[in-house]
C-alpha cells in the first residue's frame, strides 16, 4: 500500500514523543517500585552517607589504636628499663659483694699468715730457751764434796766433780739439752752416762745404779736418765757430776761455775 510504502521509504527514525517519554518513565518507575529496584538505585545514596560515617569513625579509631600502642611501647620501654636497671643493680651488688668476699678473704690470709708467723716466731723462742734451758741434776740436793777437793780415793789426787748427796734410787736428770754420747760400765766411775751438749760441752753422771738411757738417744733438759747409786769406786750411795769441755776423762772444769753460767741455782 501507497501509505506503507512512504512510511517504510522515509528512511528516518523518529524519537519518541514527550508524553511516549513520560508515559514509559511513569511506568518504568511503577515497574522499579514493583521489582524493588527503586530500592537499588536508591541504596548508593544511602551507602554513600553509610562510607562517609565509616570512614570518620574509622580514622577516629585508628587514633585511638595508635594512641593505645603509643601506651603500649612507653609501658615496655619502662619495664625494660626497669629490668635494665635492676639487672645493673644486681651485678654491682654482686660485683660489690665478690669485692668484699676477695677483700675478706685477703684479710683473713694475712691474719692466718700473722699467726703462722707469730706460731713459728714463739715455737723457735720455746726451742730457743730449751736448747738454753739447763737444771740441776738431781731434783732436792745439796753438794756433798765440792770440786778440786784433796784425798786418797781419786786417782789424780783430787776430786774431778761435785757430788750431790742423794740415796740409792733417786731419779738423776740431764742438766740441758743433748745426745747420750756413753752410756754403761765406766770403771771407777761405776754405771755412768755422759751426754755433749747444744754448747759444745760434756756432763758426766757417774756411780748410778741403774740406766735410762742409750748411746745416741737425745734427751731435754730434766729428762730422767738413771737412778743414783754406789757402783764403781764409791764409798756410798751419791751422784757424782762433772762439766767438762771434751768427751775424755781430763778435761773437767767447775761444775758449779758451769752450772751458774747456765742459770741453775746451786
């Protein structure tokens, strides 16, 4: 047909008009309230406002972190500087305490080294006044026949020694410090021991009954080395005592002056 001939030949497009546009909006709207999807194109206008509240509280709570680990890191700093600090305390305390122990010790050293030495100082004076040390032979006696005297009954025609009077059995002493260098049979002189001294000199005990001691035994000063008796050339119980400068029959010298010279009271 001629009218859909021209219609179909115009070649144009022809837009819709203001009320097709107004009618389609007003059912489109009616169709979205419909659908619901009103409600979606609606929803970014409310998310957007959601975004904005979000992020201020957002930014407002990372504050509040940062202020809380800012607490966090003072509070560890102080509690490492606490340890720090108790830690130094405790090895200067320590450090203080080995000073004290090293400096005790050391005292404790030098005092244990005095006394040592004051120990030894008082041992070698104690030997000191032993090797020193002398006494008179016989405990409670007098000098019955006094040195040099005269008569028939000594060989050299007089008398070599004292004699102490004493009776048979009396405990006879060393007058010092020495070696037995004889100790037996003496002839005349009956059972004898004769003892060298730290000094050089000789003591002689002679017409003892009966012996205590040996050939090279040492004995101190007061050490018992036989009972007093009568053996040998004797007219009775005594002890016979000579001082002398050699080992030998012959190099006598004064008993008492020897004896005075050693601090013994005679």
């Amino acid at each position: 047909m001629a009218f859909g001939s021209r219609a179909a030949g115009s070649g144009k497009h022809r837009g819709s008009s203001r009320l097709s546009k107004k009618t389609a909006g007003i059912a489109g709207i009616a169709a979205l309230a419909t659908t619901g999807v009103v409600g979606s194109f609606a929803a970014p206008a409310f998310a957007a406002d959601n975004d904005h509240a979000s992020t201020d509280t957002g930014n407002l709570n990372a504050v509040v972190v940062a202020d809380d680990l800012a607490g966090d890191i003072e509070t560890q700093a102080a509690a490492q500087q606490h340890a720090a600090d108790a830690a130094a305390a405790k090895a200067q305390a320590e450090a203080e305490a080995q000073q004290r122990a090293a400096e005790a010790k050391r005292m404790a050293e030098a005092k244990a080294k005095a006394e040592r030495e004051a120990k030894e100082r008082a041992e070698r004076e104690a030997e000191r006044k032993r090797l020193n040390t002398f006494v008179s032979p016989l405990g409670d006696s007098y000098v019955s026949t006094q040195y040099k005297a005269g008569g028939g009954m000594w060989s050299s025609g007089s008398h070599t020694g004292i004699d102490f009077h004493a009776d048979s059995g009396t405990v006879v002493r060393s007058v010092g410090l020495g070696t037995v260098v004889e100790a037996g049979w003496g002839g005349a002189y009956g059972n004898n021991v004769v003892i060298k001294h730290a000094d050089g000199t000789y003591t002689q005990y002679g017409h003892l009954l009966s012996l205590s001691v040996t050939a090279g035994q040492q004995v101190t000063p007061g050490q018992q080395i036989g009972l007093s008796g009568s053996t040998g050339n004797s007219s009775g119980p005594h002890l016979h005592f000579e001082a002398r400068t050699g080992a030998d029959y012959g190099s006598d010298i004064n008993p008492i002056t020897y004896l005075r010279s050693h601090g013994v009271s005679i």
